[in-house]
C-alpha cells in the first residue's frame, strides 16, 4: 500500500486519517486534544502516532490543514459595498477566511482605526472592475502604504492599476500579494486566483506568525486553512457525484455551511447578481456552536420561532453550562438530549441563513431545493449514536416552515469518518485517490 497521512489540526482537537492511496480508502483514524498552549506538534505527533501504530514502517507524506489560534481572520477593503466589497467577502468566505471586517469606499481616519481594530491576519484589497474605476483603489493602496500598514495584503482589483499599486505597497513595506480582480466585470465573480493567493499568504505568514509552534516544522507541513481544504473536499464531493450539495458543519463556536450548487439561468438573466454569482460558497455563523457559542443557538433559535413553549429557558441553562466549560462532555440522557436540540438548531439556523444568502449578501439567496445530498459534520455528530445524528439532519431537513429554499429531497449522510478535510487535502497531488475516498464514504459505493 501506497500510504499519506491527511491532518486536521483543529482549535480543540486534531484528527488524523491515513489513506491508501491507491485504492483511495481509509486505513485508520485517530484524534488528540490540540495542544495549543504548548507547541501544536505535541497533539499532532500523537494523533498521528495512533493512527499509524501496528501499520508498515515506510516513508507517508503529511497533507496537514489547521484552523488552531483561530483559523485565517481577513478583512476586506473595496470600492461599493454591495458590488466589489461583497465580491471580496464571497471570495474571502471561499478561501476559508473568517471574515472579521469590510469596509467600502476611501479609508479614512476612522476607518483605518476600524481596520486595525478588527486584527485582520490579511487584507484583501479589491475595488473596480478592470478597466473601470481606479480613483478609490489607488486611494486606499496609498492610505496603506502611508500608514506603515504590515499586515499582509492580496491586491485584487482593477489590472489597470495592479502593477503600479503593487510595486507602491512593496516600496513601503507593506507584504504585497497580487491576484486576478474578483470582479472583472459586472456580475462576473472570478474568486480562483484571489482564493490561491490567500492560501499562500496563510501558509507564507499567517501560520507561522500566530506561533502555535516554536520551529518551523509545523508551518512547512500545513497546506491549507481548514475550511479552504473541506470546500475544496466538498467540491471534489460534487464533482464526482454530479448534482448539488450541501454541507452543515457545527463546531464549538461556529456552523459552517458549505454548498455545490449547478450553474442556471440566473447566471446571466435579468436576476443576475451584480457582484456575481458563487456557485460553490461558504457561510460561517459565529453566534452558533456547541460549546462557546450555545447561547447563541437558543438566541437566534428564538428569533427564528423554532422553540417550543416552555423550552427556552431549559435550553439557556443548559447553554450556559457549555459555554462556561467548552470541554464539557454529555454524560446523563438528558445531557446528551440537550446536545441533540442545540445542535439540530443550530444546523437549522445556520442552513436558513444559507439559504436567504444573507450571509453571502446574495438577493436572490442560495436555491438549495435540488440538493441530493445533505452531509453532516462535527464532532456532535461524527460521535453520537448513528439514530441521534440522523435524528438532527432529519430536523434540518424537514424545516420548510419559512418557504426558504431548503431541499426537498436529500439522502442525509454523516461524514463519520472525517473525509471531507481528506479528500480536499489530496485533491491537487492525488485526484483520483480524493475522489474515491469521497464517493466509497459519502457517495454510492
């Protein structure tokens, strides 16, 4: 057998899975607690030493993905707001960034102050389509350089003014890194080039700058942000299976969504989108989670009208207990129940605003009646008996109370073994190995 070890290091645990890449199936798996208050390499040497322990001696690549010291934050700084600066935040969504700012039209002042605040670990600097507008990018470029701005900037804008704004932002210091425009022309969203570019001023010098390590062996080894690698997974997912999908994803602190949808008619009809249309997107919900964010769930659950009468002020107890001690684990059948509601919720919250595309600034929102397949992701689910984990995609997908677009008619699958990370992992050196591993545990086989 030809070997690899895929990686996860996550902000609690690290998982680990090693594939035969020739068949493209799972050979064994294994977790440890990461262990960021020391050195990240402590938790990932011994995830990955159980999961190696009793298999052949030999040399296995590492593919390793991270979101530890709080993923990717990236702030986004474009010309209008709902055209260039959307584009920036779809494209930032889609290469696995937490979004933590946007910002439209010329930095000031206060708006610089705002930008500094919000902590970016990288900017994406966008504005005009190419050939259109260069006043506001060429404003903010400078306001940057003069600034002694030193966060990493992706430049991404108009090609008219690309090689002149980069060569200024690199004369002041600023680490400059230049992609394709996002939005080359109205209603063209071109998000590949800006995704890469990301990618590598993350690798380049997000990881090592958060110090989750003490040499340079953990930065060399990661080859992506954690949710650039599972959309990349998802993607490959799509591909191979044909048709639309989607994925919920519920975390401590966040819920992810993730969606594959085909190409229509509003791709260029008169409905289409100004800032373009992204067919394979990414939401986070920061206010939704398990453990830190559980307050949140049964706020917003609240909101949406999905509590019972009575059931409220259980729930707030009992988010208030994991929120207080995010290692809390559910013992008593009540605790588990508990688990089980916060987490159907929060995959039912987080799929609406999917679907209003509210968090992806989409007016037509994201048409996910023609999904065909609903994976369910977390350690909530990836850990609970098989009838519970069913049991909340069942709740998700049968909420059509708000006429959102949800999906009529999804076959519901748990990623149990976690190879979603995997497979997007693989994807660029080993494709055919990627896309069995997807379809023998997601797919058909």
């Amino acid at each position: 057998m030809s070997l690899a070890v895929c990686a996860d290091v996550g902000s609690t645990y690290t998982k680990v899975a090693v594939v035969d890449l020739d068949a493209g199936a799972l050979v064994a798996a294994a977790s440890a607690p990461t262990t960021v208050g020391t050195d990240v390499l402590h938790g990932l040497d011994a995830a990955v030493g159980a999961a190696t322990a009793g298999l052949p001696a030999g040399e296995m690549p590492w593919y390793v993905c991270s979101s530890a010291g709080g993923g990717l934050r990236l702030a986004v700084v474009g010309y209008e707001p709902l055209v260039t600066a959307q584009a920036g935040r779809r494209v930032g969504l889609s290469a696995g960034a937490n979004v933590v700012h946007v910002a439209a039209g010329r930095l000031g002042a206060a708006q610089l102050s705002a930008l500094r605040a919000a902590r970016p670990d990288v900017v994406l600097l966008v504005g005009g389509t190419d050939g259109g507008d260069a006043d506001t990018l060429t404003h903010n470029a400078t306001r940057l350089a003069r600034a002694r701005w030193r966060v990493p900037v992706v430049l991404a804008g108009n090609v008219a003014v690309r090689d002149e704004l980069s060569a200024l932002l690199a004369g002041a210091g600023v680490p400059v890194t230049v992609a394709g425009n996002v939005l080359p022309r109205i209603g063209v969203l071109a998000p590949a080039s800006a995704r890469a570019a990301i990618r590598e001023v993350f690798l380049r010098h997000v990881i090592g700058g958060k110090r989750l390590s003490r040499g340079t062996r953990f930065a060399r080894l990661v080859r992506a942000a954690t949710p650039d690698a599972v959309l990349t997974g998802v993607e490959v997912l799509a591909d191979t299976l044909g048709g639309d999908l989607a994925v919920v994803d519920v975390g401590g602190a966040t819920t992810d969504v993730y969606s594959v949808l085909t190409p229509d008619e509003r791709a260029d009809g008169p409905g289409r989108e100004v800032a373009g249309n992204l067919w394979r997107a990414r939401t986070v919900e920061g206010d939704l989670g398990m453990r830190w964010s559980a307050p949140g769930v049964v706020r917003a659950a609240a909101e949406e009208r999905l509590l019972a009468v009575g059931e409220q002020d259980v729930l707030a107890q009992a988010a208030a207990v994991r929120a207080a001690d995010p290692g809390f684990l559910a013992g008593s059948a009540a605790e588990r129940a508990a688990d089980r509601r916060i987490a159907a919720l929060a995959a039912t919250v987080a799929l609406r605003r999917h679907a209003r595309g509210a968090a992806t600034g989409e007016r037509a929102g994201r048409d996910l009646r023609d999904v065909r397949l609903m994976v369910g992701s977390g350690g909530v689910l990836r850990h609970a008996p098989d009838a519970d984990a069913a049991g909340v995609l069942a709740a998700v997908l049968a909420d059509h109370a708000g006429g959102w677009p949800l999906p009529r008619e999804a076959r519901a699958v748990v990623d149990v073994d976690y190879v979603l990370a995997a497979g997007g992992l693989l994807a660029g050196d080993h494709p055919r190995a990627a896309r069995a591993l997807l379809r023998r545990h997601l797919g058909t086989d």
